[in-house]
C-alpha cells in the first residue's frame, strides 16, 4: 500500500490517520511537538487528544520533516489554516513532484485573502492539490462515526483520487468541482459557528440559533458568490453540512469558546481555556477586512468582529444587529 503522511499531530490528522491505517496503508505523523511523536511512537496513543483510544501499529511518527515524506504518494496537511504558507514552505526543501498535497484546514490567509489552494499552489506549483472539507468531528471519525465530506481541486482528476483514497463504509466522500465554493463555504461557517456559541453563552434560545443560523447562511452565500462559488455548493456539505454540525455540537471548538465569550471572558482567554485552535476568531478579521474590500454585506461578520477586535459591549451589538434597518428577507 502506498504511504500516506500527514503533516500535524492534531486530532482531526490523528483521525485520518486511524481511518486510513485501517485501510492498511503506511501511516506516518510529523508534527513538532516531540511529546506527540515520542506518544504515538511508544504508546501508540496520541493522549493530547485521544486519552483513551489506542492506535494501530501501522501507524508511526517522524520528528524530521524530510524523513517522514520521503517516499509518501499523499502528503495530508493537518494544520490550522494560519500555519499553510509556513508549512508548504518548509516542505519545498523535500517534496517531489508527484506528491499529492491534501489540506483539511478550513480558512483564508490573513493579510493576502488567498484560500489555501491558492496558497499551496503558489509556494508547490508543481505538486497538485486536493481540498478536503465538510461536517466532520474527529472525535466521531476516529470511532468510526458515519460521516460524509467533500473533496475539490483545479485538477479534478486528483479529487477523484482522493475520493478513493478515504472512502470507506462509514466515511463517504463526495467530489465537486467548485473549488472556491468548498473553501469559502468551510471558512465561513467558523464565524457563525463562533457566533452560535455566544447565543448559547448569554442563555438564547433555539428561536436566536435557529434566526442566526439561517441569516449566517445568507452571509456565506453572499461572499461565497461575489468570490466565484456556485451557490449550489453551499447548500451542500462544506455550507450548510458545515454549518449545522459546528453550530450546535459541543465537539465544535469555535462553539465552545463563543460560549465562553458569552459567559464573559475574553477572545483570548476563551481560546486558552479551549486549548486548540479556533478559527473562527482569525476568520472573522479576514472576512471583515475582505468583505469591506469587496463591499459585501455581513451584519453577523461586522457585529462579531466589533465584539471581538474593538472591545464592543456585548449586549450592544446584539442590540445593534436586532434594531437594523427593515429589510425583505430575500434582499
């Protein structure tokens, strides 16, 4: 079988890397934390995430970025978007040209507004790359949950073996060729998701999640399509599939710190009390900017980027998105 790496101990990698390593591939993990390494290694466990879940032998772990893609046919990018450019720049040392980059990072670059496709082709022009996005915990994946995703690419005959290559009876993968659609749909859904979380947090009801949901849903159809998506696409598994999982599951980190930003703490602390990467606060500042750019209207991204960036009371804003001008609901 050929030998799959993924770049990034985290725990959705960690879940690829089970489901794969079922399917008896060669599974290798890179990731710079070297308690990461030296746990999967020794006890086949990855215990930061996974406390109680063993691993299957086949799968391993590399400290050196080199060694552990030497040889791989798939290269998995299992790292929050803002780490892309750093880590397909420290790959340009090692990688081949029929190495296939995947990326499960849902995002766009701050400062540039580049989806993460853009990136890998920017800084690995000669390698293809695959999109891998859609409703999906890896606490569920790692148990074998059934759940269904979306894989995309500029050259859909990669996608296709993608497809391929995680499909399995409990994980079934779609192909669509709206490669903008799929991203921008995936980076999105982390700003309402944060939003949804605060809703929870100030003790709103299903009336408030439900209303910001369905109106979050417009904002992801308004940039996505100013930005070139079909708006079929969002209607789908990276747009509303993305969206409900992350705004109503307690596995969704972007809802737990909105939570917590609800109950009173900062974005910062809400953050560190998560202890993983939350998205959604680096999406809402770059969709701000871009939606500013572009002139798109996004009342939820505008009202939670004042929340979060400008030190808006929090009762203020909500008020603020509730007392706008009387608008038709299909305007």
């Amino acid at each position: 079988m050929a030998k799959v790496t993924f770049i990034g101990g985290g725990s959705f990698g960690t879940a690829l890397a089970i489901l794969l390593a079922g399917k008896s591939y060669d599974v290798n993990v890179w990731d710079r934390n070297k308690d990461i390494i030296d746990d999967i290694n020794i006890n086949k466990r990855n215990s930061k995430f996974f406390k109680d879940l063993s691993l299957p032998q086949n799968i391993s772990a590399v400290y050196d970025m080199g060694e552990a893609i030497n040889g791989a046919k798939y290269i998995v990018l299992s790292v929050p978007s803002f780490a892309i450019r750093e880590v397909c720049m420290k790959l340009k040392s090692w990688v081949k040209d029929d190495q296939i980059i995947i990326s499960t990072a849902k995002g766009i670059e701050e400062g540039t507004n580049l989806r993460l496709s853009e990136i890998i082709n920017e800084v690995l022009p000669n390698n293809p790359a695959v999109i891998l996005s859609g409703p999906t915990h890896a606490e569920e994946v790692s148990i074998n949950m059934p759940t269904t995703v979306v894989v995309s690419s500029k050259q859909m005959e990669f996608a296709y073996i993608v497809q391929d290559l995680f499909t399995t009876k409990n994980f079934r993968v779609y192909t669509n060729d709206d490669l903008i659609g799929i991203e921008i749909g995936g980076a999105v859904k982390n700003i309402i998701a944060l939003a949804a979380g605060i809703c929870d947090g100030l003790g709103y009801g299903d009336n408030s999640k439900a209303a910001l949901m369905t109106r979050g849903m417009s904002e992801i159809i308004r940039i996505g399509t100013k930005l070139g998506g079909n708006q079929e696409t969002f209607y789908g598994l990276t747009g509303m599939g993305d969206l409900i999982v992350t705004c109503t599951s307690m596995h969704s980190r972007n809802r737990r710190a909105g939570i917590l930003i609800g109950q009173g703490l900062s974005a910062k602390e809400a953050c560190d009390k998560v202890g993983m990467v939350v998205e959604g606060v680096k999406a809402c500042e770059a969709f701000y900017e871009l939606k500013e750019k572009l002139d798109v209207y996004m009342p939820i991204t505008d009202t939670l980027y004042k929340l979060l960036f400008t030190d808006k009371d929090i009762k203020a804003v909500v008020m603020d998105l509730m007392v706008r001008e009387k608008k038709n609901e299909m305007h």
